[in-house]
C-alpha cells in the first residue's frame, strides 16, 4: 500500500500518447495472440480435445480482454492511484462476477451444457463455479495489471528523472547568468574610475573588455568550455585589474600540465578571481599580491588563488556583495559533479584568504 500512497498518476496509460513508454497496437495483438494460442494448446491437451478447447478461447478471451482493458483504463486510474481501495475492490469484483455470468449463459448455449468440463459436471450456476471462475478471470487480470503498472511506474520514474535534470539545468542557467552582469558590474566601475581621471588606460582596458564580452556572449552557454578559453578569458580579467591598480598590485600566475583539451563549465573560476580582488586589492591601501595557481594532472585540475587580506579586518565572505561569487560556485559544483569529482576549500591563513579547488576536467 505504501507503493500506491506515493505513486500518482493523473491519467492512464493510451497508446497512441506521446510518451516514453508507448506500447504500440502491435504489441497488444501480439500479447492477447500469444496467450490465446498458449491457453487453447494448454487446454486442448488437457481436455485431450482441441477444437472444444478453441471454442472455449474464443468465448472467453473477449471477456479477458474487456475485463483488463476496463481495470487498466478505468478502474485503476479513477480508483486505485487516488487510494479508493473500497470502491475498487467493489467495481472490480462486480464485474468479474457479472463477466463470469455471461461467460455461463454464452457457453451453454454456444458450445456445451456441462460448462464446467474441469470441474463437476453440471449445468446450473453453481457458488463453486463462479469463486472458480472468477479466480481465473481475477489471474488474467492481475497478470495484465502487473505489466500496465510496472510500465506506468517506468514512465513516471523517468519523466521525474527528466524533471529533476530539467530543474538542475534551469538552476545553473541561472547561477551563470547571475555571475555574468556581476562581473560586468565591477569591471563597468573600473572603466567609469578611469574615465574620471581621464586616464590613457581606458582604451586599453575597454578592449580588453570587449574580448571579456565576446567571451561571455558567445562562449558560456555550453555545459563545458575549453579550459584554455577560460583562463585566457581569466588573464584578460587580471591585465584590466593590473592597468588600474599599478604597481600596488603584484600578480604571480603559474600554469603547468596540458590544458589543452580539457574542459571545465564556463565562468565557473572567475568568481574566486573577483573576490580575490575585491577583498584583497580594493580594501588594502598597502601593496597586495594575488597569486594564482593551475595545474592539471590525471584529468583533474588543481586551482589555488590566495590574497592579501586588509589589517585587521574580519573576512565574512558570505555577509558581502562579493560572497555571491561563491555561493554559485559551490552551487555550481553540486548540481554538475558527484561528491568524488570534486573538492573545495577556502578560508583564512595567516592573514591571507584561500581558495583551494580540484576538479575532474570533461
């Protein structure tokens, strides 16, 4: 019972819907054919006597047929899924019996008046014809639901499958999309400080821009990027921080193993580079220094990035603008990879801040 309290379905199956289980007319000919022709040699044999065993199929089967086909299309799904057990129970047995009655009245008089030959010779309608009758109608029909429920599980179990994926893939559209307009945001100020001062760099820096642009317009709709697409796209963040902040800020960058051909989700590192700088060279009047580490090694990459934090200050990455950053990437993470692909780790050391990632590359 507890199977049909979690299980719904708000309408039966039909074969000619749209749906990833479809069972073809095809399938239903050949099913009801097979089981016929097993059912007439079974008896036959038994009776020792197979055109009355033929007759006898031929009667019945229509009457096993309308019985599943009325439980599967009707009773099941208006009864049984919303859990009236009762009313069920009472239609389903109702109609056994009525079938079972007809299936009396139409073999005495089509074919024989002992038509109960397995069983006691008579022809009246008797209580032990009938439980026994209706014992082999209730067999063919739970064998026939059995098959309709097993293939309605399937279906729902996968159309939740694809829901579920659905709803992840929305989820990392909208994280990306929330990272992109606040990268732009902080790189927008830079140019705008720039303007003020009416400075050389601007020009630069702009350019630098657009290619950051193309990057994001063009390339970060894909599940996976390049991973050499991305740290270019990360050089040309730290040559516009570079151009703003002059020799106060010092950068160290290390690339080593082969990049190439590895792929990562777009966006997913520059979210720690921003930070690094906005709580480190933005909030430090002294000299700051960010280094950034890459290294791949057995298809998994290892990124470090560590900053210079402000005197005496309390690092509360989640309290500040710049903490959504990272709450994506974690998000980011755990909607794309399983718990073994991936580590992270970040924190405060030593008056300095971060971020250790690995990462199984595509």
């Amino acid at each position: 019972m507890s199977f049909l309290r979690n299980f719904k379905l708000s309408k039966p199956f039909y074969p000619n819907s749209e749906s990833d289980y479809k069972i073809r007319p095809i399938y239903h000919i050949g099913f009801w054919f097979i089981y016929f022709l097993f059912n007439t040699l079974r008896w036959g044999s038994y009776y020792n006597d197979f055109f009355f065993s033929l007759k006898g199929n031929l009667l019945g089967f229509p009457i096993h047929i309308i019985l599943s086909y009325f439980t599967i299309y009707f009773l099941i799904p208006r009864f049984l899924y919303p859990r009236k057990f009762l009313r069920f129970g009472f239609f389903l047995l109702a109609a056994i019996f009525v079938m079972t009655l007809l299936k009396f009245e139409l073999t005495f008089q089509l074919i024989s008046h002992n038509v109960w030959r397995e069983g006691p010779e008579t022809s009246d309608f008797t209580l032990d014809y009938a439980i026994v009758m209706m014992l082999g109608e209730f067999y063919v029909i739970s064998f026939t639901t059995a098959i309709q429920i097993t293939i309605d599980w399937l279906r729902e179990t996968k159309r939740a499958t694809r829901l579920k994926k659905e709803q992840m893939d929305t989820e990392l559209r909208f994280l990306r999309s929330q990272i992109s307009p606040h990268f732009f945001f902080n790189t927008l100020n830079n140019i705008y400080a720039l303007s003020l001062e009416k400075s050389e760099k601007t020009p630069g820096i702009i350019l630098k821009l657009s290619d950051l642009m193309c990057y994001l317009l063009y390339d970060t709709s894909l599940k996976l990027q390049d991973l050499d697409k991305e740290i270019t796209c990360i050089v040309n963040y730290l040559d516009l921080e570079k151009l703003r902040h002059d020799d106060k800020l010092k950068i160290r960058l290390n690339i080593s193993g082969e990049i190439q051909g590895k792929q990562i989700p777009p966006m997913l590192l520059i979210p720690f580079v921003e930070n690094a700088f906005k709580h480190g060279a933005k909030k430090n009047n002294g000299q700051v220094l960010i280094k950034l580490d890459f290294t791949v090694k057995n298809d998994f990459l290892y990124f470090k990035i560590t900053n210079d934090l402000p005197q005496k200050t309390i690092y509360k990455i989640s309290s500040e603008t710049g903490g959504i950053g990272l709450v994506n990437v974690e998000k980011r993470l755990k909607l794309g990879y399983n718990a073994d692909e991936y580590n992270l780790e970040y924190g405060e050391k030593e008056n300095r801040f971060y971020v250790d990632l690995k990462l199984k590359l595509g």
